[in-house]
C-alpha cells in the first residue's frame, strides 16, 4: 500500500499568513473602533433629544416655567422624575461607563487636579464614596449621570428654600426661566457634563488639563471632548447637536452672556481645535 505524505505549511508559509492577518486587523479595528464611537455619539443625542421632549412636557405642565433648580428643594433630574421614571440611564451619555463612586481617592488632591472626566459620570448619590454618601440638594439616593444643565435656564427662587441658599441680586435677571425665548436654537439647556449643572460664565478660563475640572471654571463642567472633537448638546429649541470645544464660549449660556469668544488664549491641549 502507498503511502502518502500530507503536505503542510511551511513557517514562512505561516509567518506570511500571519503577517496578512495583522495588516487585515489594522485596517479592520480602526473602523470599527470609529464605528462604536459614532454609534454611542448617536445613542447619546437620542437621549438628548429626549430630555427635549421631558422638558417641553414639565413646561406645558408648569405654565411654560422650567424647574426651580437647587435652591427650590429638589433638583432637576427629580423635578421632571415623573415624566422618565424607570429610565434612569436616560440620565446618562452611553460613552460613559464609570462613575466618581467607583473612583477610589477622586477627591483627595492630586488627583482631584488631574483626573481625566471626560468619560465618567457624576454620581452614585448616596455611595459612601461619592461626596461621602451625601445626597446634596435634594437629589434622590442612587441617581447617576452625565448629562449637566446649564443653570441659567432654570428659574430658580429669590429667596431659597430653608437650608439652599438666594439667587446672587446681581444674577437675577440674567436666568431665561422658560423655554419660549428668542434665538433659543443657541441657547444650551443641557449636555454632557462633568456635574450635574453649573452657570458658565464668559469669564470662565478653559481647562489647563484635557477632561479635568478647572478650579474657579463652571464653563471647564462642560468642556469635554467625549464625542471625537466635541460635546453633545440640547437647545432650548429642543435641538440636539455636537459642540465644539472653543464653540462653548461663543453660545448664549445666559441673557448677558458675551458670545465673541475666548480671546485670552487657550491651553495645549485645545489649540488643534476648530475656532469659532
């Protein structure tokens, strides 16, 4: 009986298969990579959006009023609860998979000066972990997120509630209290953020560190590269789009917001950006 030898692959048969398998894989993840990335960017602006709709309802419901804010005794993502409650992650940019409570010593200097946020969320309130387990103004224990609004939309009391604090006099006129406002398609009411809320100012300085707070900077809250160049953010006209980076200091984030720009310079790592 014959025998017959089977033939198999040589190394560099191997190697060069190897080699094609390696080129193939290097043109293949950045795609995908690239692909992920604009799906979470599009599932984040479908989320957006429907904060939209839930503030559009809590403001038919209210006489054409946005809510209250902090000083009212409850915060916004309780305020409108009713409208998305069971959908918690609605709270939540789906890029981000972390949050604070899960950030051993975030707050303890130095890494409360340098810790990159761009991709974790605020929260979980009531984590021993996150602002020691308190839940401040008013939240309500295990809420999370990383959406922010801008806290000039909102129509906060003169006198606040018993343990909050008064609107600063100076302020008062400059919060836009309703959604039915002129020019309201460049007028941001949320996006993501490192914080639940804040009042940027124009004075505001852009962060030294890419995603890190900027001591004194409400505006830094929402300086976040989280979507490839940019943030995503709903208007007051409901409309949801990317922002860029320096495009923050030029949008109308309250009455007398100056919008020529940031002229002071900006740090390293935003000088690549687009200007506006």
């Amino acid at each position: 009986m014959k025998h017959v030898h089977k033939k198999g692959f040589t190394l560099i048969e191997l190697l060069v298969v190897i080699a094609i398998i390696a080129l193939l894989l290097s043109v293949i993840l950045p795609s995908l990579k690239k692909a992920k990335q604009k799906a979470l960017e599009v599932l984040c602006r479908s989320n957006l959006r429907q904060w939209g709709v839930l503030f559009t309802m809590y403001s038919q419901d209210h006489d054409n009023s946005l809510p209250v804010g902090w000083n009212g005794g409850t915060m916004w993502m309780t305020d409108l609860m009713a409208y998305y409650n069971g959908a918690d992650d609605v709270r939540n940019c789906p890029a981000v998979k972390k949050f604070l409570s899960e950030v051993p010593g975030w707050n303890v200097s130095p890494l409360v000066n340098t810790l990159d946020r761009t991709f974790i969320g605020w929260g979980v309130y009531g984590h021993p972990d996150f602002l020691g387990g308190n839940v401040p103004y008013w939240g309500e224990e295990g809420q999370y997120g990383s959406y922010g609004v801008n806290a000039w939309a909102l129509n906060p009391l003169d006198v606040g509630v018993s343990g909050t604090y008064n609107t600063n006099p100076a302020w008062r006129l400059n919060y836009f209290r309703k959604m039915t406002v002129s020019n309201a398609f460049h007028i941001p009411l949320m996006g993501d953020a490192m914080w639940d809320g804040t009042h940027p100012l124009d004075t505001d300085q852009p962060s030294q560190l890419k995603g890190v707070q900027q001591a004194g900077s409400n505006m830094s809250v929402f300086s976040l590269d989280r979507h490839n160049g940019g943030s995503n953010m709903l208007f007051m006209d409901t409309s949801v789009r990317k922002v860029g980076m320096k495009e923050l200091w030029t949008l109308k984030w309250h009455k007398e917001f100056d919008t020529s720009g940031w002229s002071s310079g900006w740090p390293e790592w935003m000088q690549s950006y687009k200007d506006y």
